[in-house]
C-alpha cells in the first residue's frame, strides 16, 4: 500500500502497534518489528504510573531493537523513557496536559479522534492524529466506522498534521483507504498477525 509521503515526517513510522500489556490477546512478539512500525502503550484501568512502570520490560525491548514507542500522558515517563511521543486522550478534559508547559515541545504529541467535535479540541496541539474507527471493529463493537465523506472532510480539516487511519483494518479493507490523505495506519490485530502472538 502507497502512503503519502512528506520529507519533515520521514522519521515517523507508517504503522503503529496499539498494545495494551494488560489485556493478553494484545500481545505481540515486539522482537519480530520492523523498524518501519512503532507500538503506542494505552491502558483504560491503571494510573499512569501504574501502567508505566508495567511495561519497562516492553520498553526496553523496544530500545534494543530502536523501535519507536509512544507512551500515554506523562512528561515524566516520557523523559525517563526517551520516549518518540506522549499519548493524550481527549475524553480525560485534559487535566494532566497544557500546551503552556514547554516540556511537551520536545515531543509529538498523538490522539485518536472520533468526530469533529473532538477534532476541533485536537487541532490545537496535536502533531500526530488517528482517525477512528475507519471500519467495523471488535475493539468498540458500539462505534459506528467513519463515512468516507467524514473521513475525507476530517482529512481536510487535519492537512497540516501527521494523519493515520485506525479501527478495523485488514488485508481486505487495506486497499480501499484513501491512502492520499494518510501517513500510514495504526492496528491492533491486523499487526499482531503481522509479527506474531506470543502464547502465553
């Protein structure tokens, strides 16, 4: 699959690996990646030190094979890590996140949005946006995919940041992504029967 390419963001990956260490079935044999996919930590339960602290071990693998990571919200971790980017979700109001702290500069700053609501939130300092879900997904079985003219009008309103599609996506439905307006894709199980379930 072709996708839009742009010199300033030839050093950020084409694929991004959603992982959640907490939930088994996510799990990915990080060791098998590509240089050219990153792996985005999230969590929905466990604070953000909590988290963090849980997945050094999958950090560290990541450092090893110089993959690029992104981790959620903490300039902390962030540091400690030497993290690509911070994760920041639009649906926690914000309140661990300022545009007016400088420490977020030396990062991209990554969030999903679902809709024009949470795209008029996001355009204002995000660097990195995942457009969600393009397609039926059994992540959140309840979200309705994104309208090709949605999805399109969404890309329009986002042509200066970095754009990935998200939600659903396989080897079928690869191909019909209006790849023009995308950097690249972010997945869960497409990638993970890319490079392999670890078997617990």
């Amino acid at each position: 699959m072709y996708y839009q390419k742009k010199k300033k963001n030839s050093t950020i990956p084409n694929e991004w690996f959603f992982f959640n260490p907490e939930v088994e079935s996510n799990f990915i044999d990080v060791r098998k990646i590509s240089k050219k996919t990153g792996v985005i930590f999230f969590n929905d339960s466990l604070s953000i030190h909590e988290f963090c602290i849980g997945i050094r071990p999958y950090v560290e693998l990541c450092q090893k094979s110089k993959i690029k990571f992104i981790i959620p919200n903490s300039i902390f971790w962030a540091n400690r890590y030497k993290a690509f980017g911070i994760i920041v979700s639009l649906n926690k109001k914000l309140k661990t996140f300022s545009t007016k702290n400088k420490s977020y500069k030396k990062y991209l700053i990554v969030s999903k949005v679902h809709n024009f609501k949470e795209a008029f939130i996001a355009k204002k300092f995000v660097d990195i946006v995942f457009l969600s879900p393009l397609f039926k997904t059994s992540s959140y079985p309840r979200k309705k995919p994104l309208t090709n003219y949605i999805f399109i009008s969404l890309c329009f309103f986002f042509k200066e940041k970095v754009i990935f599609g998200l939600g659903g996506i396989n080897n079928i439905n690869l191909e019909s992504i209006p790849n023009k307006y995308v950097h690249g894709i972010g997945s869960i199980s497409f990638l993970k029967k890319k490079y392999g379930y670890i078997q617990s």
